[in-house]
C-alpha cells in the first residue's frame, strides 16, 4: 500500500456509497471539525484513492467529515493522502480507517460485513472482522444466510461441471479453488440429488422444482430422466422426434442456453445427439456461445466440455475461456481423451459480427474466415478419434432473413460458390469429408 500527500481542489473528491461504511454523516462531527478550521487548527489530511470509473476523481477511503467540514468553510482546495491499496477491499480499508475515532454502529458494522462479502465471497470471517472491529463469530452470524447461499451456488455449479464430464482438476481451476475443496463439495451431491427427487415424486413438475431450489432447468432434467432412454427424454420434453433427415423448428426451446446472438434450437441438439451419438459420449462444443449445447447434453445425458472466447464464470463455468487464435491454432484440452462427438456451431461470416466481440472470427475477410474453417477441421481431426463426427452447423443465406433468395449476392456467402452448383449446408450434418447435399 503507497501513499502520496497532496492538496487538491475539493470538487475534484467524490463520497462514493459504494465504499462508504456509515449510514449517514454525523453534523456535530462536521461542526466540530468545521471550528478547529476557522480557528486555525491543522487537522488530518483525508484519504482518498483515485476513483476507478473517473480518472480525475478522488473517492474518500477515510475523512468524509472533514470533507464536509472543509467545504462548510468554504475552502476551494483540501489536503488529501493519495493511497494506493493493492487489491485491498477499499470497503474494509474504509472501515477500519472508520472504527477508529467513532465504532460503527451494529447496523452500520452488519451492512459493511455483508456488503464486503458480496463483494467478495472469498474474504474470510476474521478479514471482514479486523476491519469492522468485531470477532470472526459476530460475522459469522452476520453473513450466515449470503454464506449457505453462496456455497449452494458452488455446488450446483460443481454439480453442473461433473455431470458433464469434466475432471476435477478442471473444476478446481475454472472455480479457483484446490481439488479437495472439490472432491468435499462432491460429497454432497448424492444430497442434494436426493432433495431434488424427493419434491419430484411428490409431484411437483421440474420447473417448480427448479425454481424453489434455485437450480436450472437443464440440471434438474438431467437427474429426473436419471437412466431413461433418449426415446423417453424426447417425450418428456415434449419434443417430437424427427425420423426424416430435413429438420424444421419455429423456434429455440427457452428452457436450454440464454438468449445469445446466433442461438441454435435446442431440439436440433437434441436430434443431433439422438442420431449421432450414444449417452455417457463425449461432446465437443468448441465455439459454445450461450451454452445450448452443453444444456441439452445435461437432459440427454452426454458429457460436454465448451470453449468460447466470451469467459462467463458466473453464470456459465461449464464453458472454459478459450480464443481460437487464426494465428496460432491450438486444441484447448491435453490428455488423451478424444471426443465421440464434436458440434461446431461458428459465428455466420460478417452476417452477425457486430453481435460478437471484435476479434471474433465473424469479422474475418472472406479468405481468413474460410482460411480459418480449413485449419479448425484439420486440426478438429487430428484431435479426434476414428470414429468422431462433427456436425458442422451452418447457416450460409448469402444475404440474411429479410432477403428473397433470388434478390441475394453471392458474394455474402461462404460455402455457396456458383449458381450452377448452388448448395445450402443450413443445419446439415457432415462427417470429417465434407460433403454437402444438393438440395
Ligand atoms: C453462433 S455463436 C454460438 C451459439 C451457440 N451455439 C448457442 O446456441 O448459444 C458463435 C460463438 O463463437 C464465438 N467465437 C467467435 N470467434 C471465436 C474465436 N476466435 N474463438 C473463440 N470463440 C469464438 C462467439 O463468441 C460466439 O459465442
């Protein structure tokens, strides 16, 4: 931690609430300090740290009343310490700065600790107490119920990851956390599986059962339709299944991946599952977006390890950060173990790029977005078994919805090359030679 001592103009100092430990400011506080002023006594300098949104702002870490009692003077300029933390919570440095002159209340020490451990959920008991000044068991009872709730979070997130496949080391490194910790949270899976079938065979449908634990939906399907065929899967979502090989949705099943630009229909997974896989095989999803493909897989019981260049931790673990770099292309996993089944689902070129990060494929050039898809198979099939299938999912309208296909320019497309051999690869599945069918 460093500290810098300076005079600046007291517009430049903002009291930010966000870091703020009291509930309010005390006025014969201000008036106390205010008097010591005009009378001509030097008092403290205030600490601040260079506000992180605004770069030339100043947010008060200890001294608001000395502010207030600087402006109540009339003083254009203040002296300030400048402090740098180095990842220290400005919240707890705020507090104990604030515990000093004037304890906190019990209100105000309940809300700092509880506030200090939403921030963070990893500051123990003892950190959040030497701050505020109480024990480690006052905060304990402080922050008991944000506890159980935040530990419930990481088992259903670690539940989530081993349903689908994942090792534990993997786990421990997409959670931060050692591999004992996970193998602990293991333990309490077959508890938790049975809180949820215990509401189940009472009859409660899987929406309600998801909703009062506070589980998605995918994972709650997935240990209802414990050991049921896929035939049975279909049904009870309630999905027709397709024997013909031209497949037609209206729309993307809500209950499987967010909203996500490009999002693909979770029963067209399903069907890809159905027909090109077998269950307990493991699927690849190397481009997984809002995390379709890693859902459905929970409710038809197949493994699934996801890769995106979007790194989401909190709301989607199961799909590991990983940006495949046109200049460097590199398979994600080491190990031997190969996938059954890879569901490759790119972002459509240019079509959707303003939709996706910058440096997504999909803003490619034409020749190194299909330079791109030339080395991701080669490389997809050096990583993958004999007997690995890909569906390659692609949507090639040389324009896109809003344009009849005869009002469309070719020079849109990627995988259209004349009007004479004119061929359409929406949502057909290819094997490692691609060969598509003329429609
Ligand atoms: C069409 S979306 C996938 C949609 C997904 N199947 C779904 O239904 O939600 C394509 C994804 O590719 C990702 N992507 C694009 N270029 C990438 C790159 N170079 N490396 C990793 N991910 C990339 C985008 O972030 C986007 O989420």
């Amino acid at each position: 931690m460093a500290k810098t001592a300076r005079t600046v103009p007291i517009s430049q100092i903002i009291l930010d609430e966000e870091i703020y430990p009291r509930s309010g400011v005390y006025p014969k506080r201000v008036s106390m300090f205010a008097e010591n002023l005009r009378d001509g006594f030097e008092i403290d300098s205030i600490d601040v740290q260079i506000h992180p949104e605004y770069g030339d702002k100043y947010r008060i870490l200890d001294g608001a009343h000395r502010w207030h009692a600087y402006k109540e003077i009339g003083a254009t300029e203040i002296p300030v310490h400048i402090i740098t933390l180095d990842g220290l919570n400005p919240l707890l440095y705020a507090a104990k700065k604030a515990i000093g002159p004037l304890q906190l209340t019990e209100e105000e020490a309940r809300t700092t600790a509880r506030r200090a451990y939403e921030n963070n959920s990893r500051l123990t008991s003892f950190e959040i107490g030497q701050a505020i000044g109480r024990s480690r068991q006052t905060v304990d009872a402080y922050i008991a119920d944000l506890r159980a709730a935040t530990n419930m979070e990481i088992d259903i997130k670690i539940f989530r990851m081993h349903r689908l496949g994942f090792p534990q080391d993997r786990i421990a490194k997409r959670m931060g956390v050692n591999q004992k910790t996970i193998h602990n949270h293991l333990g309490e899976m077959p508890e938790l599986a049975f809180l949820l079938n215990t509401d189940l065979s009472k009859g409660f449908t899987v929406p309600q059962v998801a909703e009062k634990h506070g589980w998605a939906e995918p994972l709650v399907w997935s240990i209802t339709l414990e050991g049921k065929s896929d035939l049975v899967r279909f049904k009870a979502l309630n999905w027709g299944l397709r024997t013909w090989d031209l497949w037609n949705w209206n729309d993307c099943d809500k209950r499987f991946g967010d909203d996500w630009p490009g999002r693909i229909p979770a029963q067209m997974i399903g069907h890809i599952l159905y027909y090109f896989s077998d269950q307990n095989d493991l699927v690849f999803d190397p481009m997984a977006g809002g995390g379709v493909v890693a859902d459905t897989c929970l409710a038809f019981n197949r493994k699934c390890w996801s890769f995106d260049m979007d790194n989401r931790p909190d709301t989607r673990p199961e799909i590991e950060p990983c940006f495949w770099d046109i200049t460097n292309l590199k398979w994600p996993i080491k190990g031997k173990t190969k996938p059954d089944l890879i569901i490759f689902d790119p972002p459509y070129f240019k079509k959707q790029s303003n939709n996706y990060d910058f440096d997504s494929i999909s803003g490619l050039s034409k020749e190194k977005y299909l330079e791109f898809l030339k080395s991701f198979f080669a490389l997809a099939h050096s990583n993958a078994k004999k007997s690995t299938q890909m569906a390659f999912i692609n949507a090639d309208w040389r324009d896109f919805q809003n344009t009849p296909a005869k009002n469309e320019t070719r020079v849109n497309s990627i995988l259209i090359k004349s009007d004479a051999q004119e061929v359409l690869w929406r949502f057909r599945i290819v094997g490692s030679t691609p060969q598509p069918r003329n429609l």
